[in-house]
C-alpha cells in the first residue's frame, strides 16, 4: 500500500492554500463591480452618512469642509447636530471668523476634540478668506496646505463638494477593502493608493460612502454579520475570527 509521507502533504496543502488565495484576489478583482451594484441594492435601508447626506442635499464644499472636520472620531449623530447648530450660526467663512472661538465650541459640543476642531474651523476660515478668495479648493494638493486637512477629508470635498475624482479611505473602507481581499494594505493612506491603481474610475465617488455604511450596518469591525451580508460569495474574510 502506497503511503503519502508528510512532508509531501505540507507541500500539497500549502500549494493550494496558495492557489486559492492567487484564485480569491483574481475573483475580487474581476468582481468588484458586481459587490458594489449588491451593495446598492442595500443601501437603500441603511443611514446615509451625515458628510454624503449633505452632499445629496447640494450644501457645497465649505458646509461639507466642515462637517468632515467635525466628524473625526465623532458618531455621525453628533456629527449631524453639531453641523446644523454651527452652519445655523455661519455657513460662509465671511461668517465664521465673525464668532468667537467659545461661540464654536458651544455649537459643536460634545464632538471629539471640540476645542481643536473650533480653533482648527477659525483658521480654515482666515485661510479661505486671505490665500482662496473664500473659495474652498477643488484640488486635493490645495487643500492638504489647510492646516487640519489630510487626505481623508481633502478627499471627501473633493468627491462630494465637487463632484471630482476623490476617493476617501477611512476606517471602515481600509477595513473592509482588505477584509474582501480585494487590497492588502497596512493603513488607510496604503488602501487609497492600492484602490487608485486598481478600483476602475467609475467607482470612485460613491465608493466610500457605500462602504461607510455597509461598514456600520453589516460589516462591522468585530463579529460582523456575514450570515446576512449580500456580498458573502465573493468576501475572502480576511482576519474574521468570528461572526454572526
């Protein structure tokens, strides 16, 4: 009787360990496209973030600006109360240097970092006003020179203020990018570059606000539920050590 030594199994099991890892990566690629148009089909019952609901209701860029601004570490809750208080006070830059930095920060209490944001919404403002012609830049290398404006937020306004080529990363699309196979990424700044070469351009401007909200509805960071998720045939489950 013929016997299989173990040394010829280990090769075996890591040879198609290593090709369905090659075949799920090629599946993802080729099915991107699919994901996304099923991840539609659901959006329609979830909670538009506050940043792409505002973008739906035509504010412009400074309104977007600054609810993005106010949204770091903040629930979109507080997000969205915070915005409606403080544009309620000033919805220009004209108008915004007009309040005092105490005047901000009682508007945009309890968002994170409330005192830093009010002091950071001030300077934006004066930035505007003196080097923009309070004009919000359409570009992502202007608006990275606000101090307090990085990538994920220059994205945004560019994505969702002007309708341009912007692809936000946050949290949840690094996380679920990589969690789908689909990149493989150590941060967020890796995952935009990796999806700039990869996701196809017409993707772009909805991609983040579809995976902000599948990412808080389904796939959640810990214990997600991939027992409803649309999307499941085509997730390689990346670091899911368990779920729902």
């Amino acid at each position: 009787m013929w016997r299989i030594s173990p040394h010829c199994i280990l090769i075996c099991w890591q040879m198609k360990k290593a090709t369905n890892r090659i075949n799920s990566v090629i599946w993802n690629d080729r099915d991107i496209g699919k994901v996304i148009r099923l991840l539609e089909k659901d959006f329609i019952t979830w909670d538009l973030p506050i940043v792409s609901s505002m973008a739906e209701e035509h504010r412009g860029p400074f309104p977007i600006l600054i609810s993005t601004i106010l949204s770091l570490r903040t629930k979109d809750e507080v997000t969205a109360k915070a915005t409606e208080q403080l544009l309620a006070l000033a919805a220009t830059p004209e108008d915004m240097v007009k309040l005092s930095e105490e005047e901000i920060i009682k508007a945009i209490y309890p968002v994170g970092f409330y005192r830093n944001k009010a002091k950071t919404v001030l300077h934006i403002s004066r930035e505007l006003i003196g080097r923009f012609a309070s004009r919000v830049p359409d570009t992502i290398e202007q608006l990275l020179t606000l101090k307090g404006v990085g990538r994920k937020t220059a994205n945004l306004v560019v994505a969702l203020g002007y309708n341009k080529e912007g692809l936000c990363v946050d949290t949840h699309v690094h996380r679920i990018s990589n969690r789908l196979g689909y990149v493989k990424t150590k941060n967020p700044e890796e995952t935009e570059y990796a999806l700039r070469k990869k996701l196809p351009l017409e993707y772009w401007l909805r991609y983040n606000t579809l995976m902000v909200a599948f990412g808080r509805h389904v796939c959640r960071p810990v214990s997600p539920f991939c027992s409803r998720c649309a999307v499941i045939q085509y997730c390689d489950r990346v670091n899911v050590a368990r779920s729902r």
